[in-house]
C-alpha cells in the first residue's frame, strides 16, 4: 500500500499545535529537556580529573536525564495526539515509559550491532583495539581504511533509512498500547513516503545542528571574554550551556509533535486507501 502525505501538511499542523498549545508544552519541555541540557552541558568539564566516584554519579545522572526526556517526548506526544490534555498527558507518559524505553533499548542493541563488523575487522587484521580504545596513534593499511569508510558510510545512510521507517513508532506506542509491535506498524503504515521522512530528517538535523553550533560559538566567545577562560566548571561555561540547552530544547519539543501529526496522517490516508479498495 502505497500512502500520499504532504510533508508540507504536516508542518503546518506542526506548527499550529506548538502556537495553540504552547502554554501547556512549555513546562514539560522545561522540565524534561531544558533542565537536564543545562546540567549536562558542563559534565564534560565536571568530569575533568574528577574522581572515580563522580564520574559514576555524572554517568548516572545522564541516564536519568536520558529517561526524563523520554518522559516528555511521550508526554507530548500523548497532547499532539489530541487523546490527552497536560494532567493526563504526565500519565499517559508515565505508563508507556517501560515500553518505550524497552523499544529504545532494543534499537540501540541493534544500532550497536550494525557497528560490530568494524571492531571485528580490526581485530581479524591483528590491530591492538586497547591501544586503540587508549586513544593511540595506529596506522591504518589502505584496504582496512577503505573498508571501514565505505562501511560506516553505508550504515549512515541504512541507520538514517530505519530512522524514517520507524519515526511513527513513539506515536503508535502511545495511542495503540503496543511495545516491540509498533516498530512492524511504523513500517507499514511508512511504506510509500520514507524517501520523503529522509529528507525531512537531513533537513532537521542541519538546522538544529547549525544553530545550536552558532549558539554554542557566539554566545560562548561573549561569556568568555566576559567571564573568562578556565579549566573545569567555569562561569562562561555555565552560562554557555544554559544558551546551547534553550536552543536545544526548542528543537527537541518538535519531533514528538511532527511524528504524532504524521502518524494522523498516514493512518488517515491509510484509512481512506481502504475505503476505496
């Protein structure tokens, strides 16, 4: 079955949800993906000749921040597809948490899969991979580095591929109670259109990319010559990842709601398809 959607469409709906209900978005995207951007942006220089201890907590902390996130995303998708308000929205979210994180897991396991042949490449070729994973210098033969190219650029564009296939995964988990069953229903239900999701993911992702960068760049230079320069937690730094995290959370608050009206979409179109048959 083969669906046709207006991408165009879609973010236009997008965008009315996010004008209409901006009020009731903006205190889950605080305290889901604002919040934890803010902290996590200075683990990495909290992490500076910390302890064992700490960098554990640091790790820890990022796992739960990760969670949270997850939390909101679903709490808002829940709002985009108009089946809960803010209150019941948090419990819709609260109960499709342990499947959505099962749903996560698995598709980093498999991800994490696809990237085996590399390690396993190397080490057939009698390369050192603790050297490696000490961050040592190791040459490369040409025909072990031209394989490992091609192949990471082959994976890009399979990983990117899954992506647009299962983009509607989140809402079909949400509105459908399904688990590991969604991901065969968002492959359904985006057969037809998946070359179009690819292209708004690239799109995506250089936009948000690019100014978060520009964020990271200039407000980063303006703090630090104000502030100053130093090593660890620092003012500037601070202030640095406040500016990245409220860009950051911006972008973060439209997945959920494009994939909910998207998944409207095709299920609609797929509603009319059958109706005709």
């Amino acid at each position: 079955m083969r669906v046709m959607v207006k991408m165009a469409g879609v973010w236009d709906r997008t965008a009315e949800f996010l004008s209409d209900n901006l009020a009731a978005v903006l205190p889950i995207a605080l305290l889901t993906f604002f919040v934890p951007a803010s902290i996590k942006g200075n683990f990495t220089a909290a992490m500076t000749g910390a302890s064992e201890e700490l960098k554990i907590l640091l790790t820890v902390l990022q796992v739960l921040f990760a969670i949270l996130s997850v939390w909101g995303s679903l709490a808002i998708t829940a709002m985009a597809l108009d089946i809960a308000g803010e209150r019941s929205a948090a419990s819709i979210a609260t109960r499709r948490l342990l499947p959505a994180l099962v749903v996560s897991i698995v598709m980093i396991v498999v991800a994490s899969a696809l990237v085996l042949p590399v390690p396993g490449v190397l080490a057939f070729n009698g390369y050192d991979m603790a050297a490696m994973a000490r961050d040592e210098e190791v040459n490369l033969s040409m025909s072990v580095a031209v394989f490992i190219v091609l192949y990471l650029l082959a994976l890009v564009f399979l990983i990117v591929w899954l992506i647009a296939r299962f983009v509607v995964a989140t809402p079909v988990l949400v509105r459908e109670s399904r688990v590991l069953s969604a991901l065969g229903e968002s492959w359904r239900l985006t057969r037809g259109v998946g070359l179009r999701i690819v292209g708004v993911i690239i799109l995506f992702v250089i936009v948000s990319w690019v100014a978060m960068l520009a964020a990271m760049t200039v407000f980063g230079s303006i703090f630090a010559l104000v502030a100053g320069r130093g090593d660890g937690v620092t003012l500037s730094g601070v202030m640095t990842s406040i500016v990245v995290a409220a860009v950051q959370s911006a972008f973060m608050v439209i997945p959920p709601v494009f994939t909910a009206k998207l998944y409207l979409a095709l299920t609609a179109a797929r509603f009319r398809h059958e109706a005709d048959a």
